[in-house]
C-alpha cells in the first residue's frame, strides 16, 4: 500500500529554499525556530535537477526502502543519503523530544499532520 503513494512528479529548489532563509530577517528566524522548523534553515542549497529527483522518486521502493537501477537493487540508509548529498543525516535530528501528552489540541493535530 506504501509503494502506491509515491510522488510521482517533483520539482526541488534546496538553492531558493537556502536564499530565502539567508535573506530573512533575525525577527522571521525565530518565529521559525519556535515552530519547530528550524531544520530546514540547513538544507544546503543543491542544484539538482527535478527530471534527476522525479527519477529517483519514481524508481525508489517506499516500502522497502531500495532504490532499483539499471545496476541493481540496493537499500537506501540515512548513511547513504549524507555521503550522496554531502549533509549530515545520522544525527539525532529531533535533539528536545516532545511529550504528547503534554501538547494542547490544536499542537496535536499539528503533531499527528507532521
């Protein structure tokens, strides 16, 4: 059932998404970081092209976690994606855990959403 809801169509601009949170002000940051979002402010600016995305999109197997080649098959890891991508993606990325119980309603459903 996972498999069938893969994206099949993206485009990815981590360069203007990194020109946007460069450019923002001091005051915008914060309201970011209080949101919880703050990870985003370090996604390098890539410039890959979305034809090469929408091919990894479409050739990786959700459930399984395998990206299928013309080579192969072989299972995709956090380690992976970091060494491929230049970024850091086997650190604890959520450092201040959130207690759900503790969380009001309306946090809830953001919570449940992310």
């Amino acid at each position: 059932m996972a498999a069938r809801n893969q994206t099949k169509d993206l485009k990815c601009a981590t360069h203007l998404l990194s020109d946007k949170f460069r450019n923002m002000s001091e005051e915008k940051k914060a309201i970011v970081r209080d949101l919880g979002f703050d990870g985003l402010m370090h996604i390098p600016p890539l410039r890959v092209h979305h034809q090469l995305l929408r091919e990894l999109a479409n050739n990786f197997k959700l459930g399984e976690n395998r990206l299928e080649t013309g080579y192969g098959s072989f299972k995709i890891t956090p380690r992976k994606i970091g060494h491929a991508l230049g970024i850091n993606a086997t650190g604890d990325l959520f450092p201040q855990k959130v207690e759900y119980k503790k969380l009001s309603e309306d946090d809830k459903i953001i919570f449940r959403r992310f």
